[in-house]
C-alpha cells in the first residue's frame, strides 16, 4: 500500500489526498509533526486563526505489529506557549490511520462561520468533512457515544469537548481507548483542543474495516524482533505495570510530590492518593489494568470504577492525582477521579487545570482543598462562565487575572508534578525544551546528578524521548535507540544505525528550537518561574539553583556518549 498524507482546507472545506512525501518515509509522529510546522506554518501566526496548522500525525511504526507503537501525535503552534506543540497519546486512531495508509492528517484555514461544527471522516478508500452542528458543546463521553451510532464497531475517534470548542488554552485533543470507545487519552497539553476548535473540527473518526497491520519491508526479522522484545519486555521487571499512579510512594520521598500550589513539596494526603490504592480497590470494586491502545504490552492503564462497580475514569495517573489532588490541597481519590473523569469530560489537560485551580486557591478565591469547589469550575469551564475562561486558559491565565505572585509555569505552560527544585535536571529540561513546563520531553528521576552533568542528561533525554515519540512507540515500554533502529531497519528495509536514530532526535529538537525562534523565543525565555528560585522546599530547603550558563548547555550538542546509547526513554 502506497503511503498518503491526508490535506484539509477548513477554509474552503475541500479534502485532498496526496502520495506521503519520500523523502519524509522514516519520519513520523512529533518529528513529522515538527518538519511540517517548519515547512508550512508561519510560527508568527494567531494560534488560533487560519494560519496556525493542526497536524495528526501516528508514530512511523503505527499500524505494524510492533508491540506498544500505536501513538499518535497531535502539533500545532501553541495558544498556551505561543511555540511549537506536540503532545502524544494513546489510543486506536494512530494505528487506525495507518492501517488506512495515511501517514498524517494536515488541517489548514478556518471557516467563515466560527458556530460551524464539522466531522472529518476516514476511511481507507474516502475522507471526508460531515456537518456536525448537532453536536456542537457536547462533552466527550456523550459524543463518543453518539458517534458510535453513527460509525460502524470498528472505528475509533479523535475529538473536543466544550472546552476546545470554547478555543479554551488548557484544552484537550482525546482519543478513544480499545476496550470500550472511552475518550479517556488525551493528547493534553499545550491547548491542542483549542486550536482543533479553532478549526471548526469536534471529531475525526476514523475507521479501518478489516484493514489489516502495516506490513514490514523485511517481515521473517521484523517478526523476530517483536517476539524478541515482548519476552524482554515481560521478563523484566514491568515497572509500569500498576500505572504511574503508584509513584506517588516514591515521589513522596523524593519531595516531589507538591502540595498547595507548590509551596510544600509532600503532602498529607500521599497514603490516601497512592495509586496502591486503586489496584487495591480493583478486587472489591472491578476495573483493573488495561492496554489504552491494541498490541500494548506494558498495560498501564488503570480503568477506576466507583464505589458500587460501575466505571468512573481512565486512567488515573500520578500528575492528575498530584496536580488536581495534592496541589490543591484534596485528599480523597474518589474526588481526584471525579475530577479527572470531568476533564476528560470538558476536555481540559488534568496537569494545567489542577495547577490553574491551585493558583486560584493559593490566591485566596477558593479554599485548599474544597473538592466540590473544583468541580463546580470544571462545570463552570464547560459553561464558558467568566471564572470558566480564566481557569480554563491556564495557569498563567490565573496568575494574570488574580495578580498573584507564584504562578509555577515554564513558558506559559504549568510545571508538572516533577518538581524541579528536587530533580534539577528535570528543570534544566522544562527551561530548554522548545515544549515548555513538560516532563515527557526529558526526565531521569535522580536527584543526585552533579550540577555539571544536568545538562548533558538533559539533553541526553531529551534526544532519546524525543526519537521515541517519533516511532509511536509509548515512553512506558522504555525502548532504547538501538531497539528502535532495529525496529526502523526492518521495518522500512534500509539500514538504520542508533546513531541515526540519535541524529534523528536532536533533529526533531533543532527543527523545535528553529520554529520558536522565528516565534521571537529566545535565550530569555529559557528561565524557570521566580517561585520556582525562591521558595524553597524539603528538609534540604531546596530551589532550582542551576545557573543560566549550564541550562544553556543542553541545547548544544554535545556528541554520543556511551551513556546515550545505555538510555531507555524515561530514566
Ligand atoms: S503503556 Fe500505558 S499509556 Fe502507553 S500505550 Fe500502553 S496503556 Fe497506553
């Protein structure tokens, strides 16, 4: 099947589809994403008007047989951060469209009617956009339910809630998990939702009938090493095997567990927000550990089911619970699912939203802790209500409106749980990375890496993450570059090295750092939060003390150490 690349003019509503450039066959997900950004969207742009480009790009390995490659990445220029975006997720419809033969979906223009809603429905022999008006405000769930009447059993969707429609900035883009059409993945951050809103679009649904697995160049070694890894995989120690959520015992320790707005760094409330917790409310309440995506081996997604056995949310991971429970001061899991299940719902990002309530809260206009409170805003989001907008857009969008002082993001975008006073390289990361405030470009959980190697870990994990979201393979399965380039080289039939794969991540970093520099972002923009350098947290009273000179060196490249190649994605 020859490959094609997806062309949507929103302006004009006309679809086109085009042979997939050649020259682009070993590039997928975020470093696709980011070489068309370069190409063909004006980086000065309105991210929310007809210049900014909504790209949907599955990794290079999606729709194959290799174990855990089905993401998808979604990129645009950020109304959040004002740079480039990609934010990856599981779910079916990366691998979908692949399987369909489509490397990519290009949304470009807007239409003239801003209270226009459209579907984009594909299938291996037609795309089209649908009129969907009727559909316009609905929440995530509900639509995902609608859409499965009208779409046959085997299609999966890419949609918005209200909150995107809004053109919100902390909104989500959501993908349907394997098991049940949930939208419970998200590609969550940065504001994709709202520039996907901005186009008119509230869904893609994508449906490959009985299209079967992309086939490899060279299928008896592909198939080799797939089988080679899984037995790996499953003989090793499966650290993700309970989800993130179960981090929170260590990030506890480790001070890194941020509570009230970030002024402490553990919280009273670690015993209650362990995800221990949840696996162990699996065997009374149902639910349980499922693969978000088919052909996912790690299997870290938990299903959270309420007190009487009927499903609540999926999945519940450690930044929602320290983001919207710890950060806020809120205690009891229940609440903190109720609350991811309603982000989910209005289609918000858990991380920027739990920030932003906590900055509302530290600022005086709610109080710590008042779970009901919390979810009345995420109601009041939906409702588009003055306080909906402002905590909607964002952490910095509160810090703005309420005029308070500690306001913890990296270039506009909230800081995750990951905090950076404690794990210092993961601050040298959120400095640098063209992404702003984001953990999944680079993390090593150590605390201890001397200040003269944070940048060149950084920078190590940042090539190797930044490669891994390329191939579609997930963080969680932890892939090394010399497994991807196997994977690469069989696959695509030519010879694929771990230094290429190397020289593929730094790309796709220098194609990130270009686009934001003709943004207007400079080295200034590199800094992290004053909260972040003068409150101090832990028994070691720690802040991020790291000087400018050495964050400045992880952005130039420092060659191949051995250390590289020994690396998994998320150290
Ligand atoms: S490891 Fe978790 S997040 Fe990654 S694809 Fe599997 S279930 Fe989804």
């Amino acid at each position: 099947m020859t490959d094609k690349l997806i062309r949507v003019d929103m302006t004009n509503q006309a679809v086109t589809v085009e042979p997939f450039p050649a020259e682009w066959k070993l590039l997928g997900g975020r470093a696709l994403s980011g070489r068309i950004l370069l190409d063909e969207c004006d980086p000065t742009c309105d991210p929310l008007g007809p210049d900014n480009v909504f790209v949907l790009a599955p990794g290079a390995l999606a729709g194959s047989a290799a174990p855990t490659s089905g993401r998808i990445s979604v990129g645009a220029k950020s109304p959040l951060t004002k740079g480039i975006k990609e934010a990856n997720s599981g779910g079916n419809p990366g691998q979908h469209l692949t399987k369909c033969g489509y490397r990519a979906i290009v949304v470009k223009g807007q239409p003239s009617n801003p209270d226009a809603r459209f579907g984009l429905s594909v299938t291996a022999d037609e795309v089209k956009l649908v009129p969907a008006d009727d559909l316009k405000g609905m929440w995530n769930y509900a639509l995902c339910e609608s859409l499965a009447s009208i779409y046959a059993d085997s299609a999966s969707f890419i949609t918005i809630g209200p909150a995107g429609e809004q053109r919100l900035r902390g909104a989500s883009v959501a993908t349907t998990d394997q098991d049940n059409r949930h939208p419970a993945r998200h590609a969550a951050r940065g504001g994709l939702g709202a520039v996907m809103g901005s186009k008119g679009l509230k869904y893609v649904a994508v449906d490959p009938g009985k299209a079967r697995a992309r086939q490899p160049s060279n299928p008896k070694e592909f198939a080799q090493i797939c089988k080679k890894y899984t037995r790996d995989y499953l003989d090793g120690p499966q650290i993700f095997k309970h989800g993130t959520s179960t981090t929170v015992k260590a990030a506890q320790i480790l001070n890194t567990f941020p509570s009230k707005n970030r002024v402490e760094g553990q919280s009273a409330h670690a015993e209650t927000l362990d995800g221990a917790n949840i696996v162990a409310n699996f065997e009374r309440r149902g639910g349980g550990m499922h693969n978000c995506l088919t052909g996912c081996i790690v299997k870290c997604s938990n299903i959270v089911n309420d007190e009487d056995g009927n499903y609540k949310t999926s999945a519940l991971e450690f930044e929602t619970l320290t983001l919207l429970g710890a950060n806020c001061d809120i205690g009891n899991l229940d609440d903190v699912a109720d609350l991811d299940r309603l982000c989910d719902e209005v289609g918000v990002d858990t991380i920027e939203t739990g920030a932003a309530i906590a900055v509302y809260m530290d600022a005086g206009k709610m109080e710590f802790g008042d779970a009901e409170g919390a979810k009345r805003i995420l109601q009041e989001i939906a409702d588009g209500t003055e306080v909906g907008k402002i905590i909607g857009n964002g952490a910095a969008s509160v810090g703005e409106h309420t005029k308070h002082h500690r306001v913890p993001v990296c270039k506009g975008q909230a800081i995750p749980a990951w905090d950076p006073r404690t794990i210092k390289m993961v601050g040298v990361t959120y400095a640098t990375s063209a992404m702003g405030a984001d953990h999944t470009a680079g993390l090593v959980v150590n605390p201890g890496i001397p200040e003269d190697q944070l940048a060149i870990v950084s920078q190590e994990s940042q090539i190797i993450n930044a490669a891994c979201d390329s191939t579609g393979f997930c963080q969680f399965v932890q892939p090394t570059l010399q497994d991807m380039a196997d994977y690469y080289t069989h696959f695509f039939g030519e010879a694929v090295t771990k230094e290429d794969m190397a020289e593929q991540g730094w790309r796709v970093l220098e194609d990130e750092w270009e686009f934001n520099r003709r943004a207007g972002f400079t080295d200034a923009d590199d800094v992290l939060p004053a909260c972040m350098k003068e409150d101090a947290i832990g028994p070691g009273k720690a802040v991020f003390d790291v000087k400018p000179e050495s964050i400045k060196q992880a952005k130039i490249r420092q060659g191949n150490r051995p250390e590289l190649f020994a690396m998994k994605a998320v150290g």
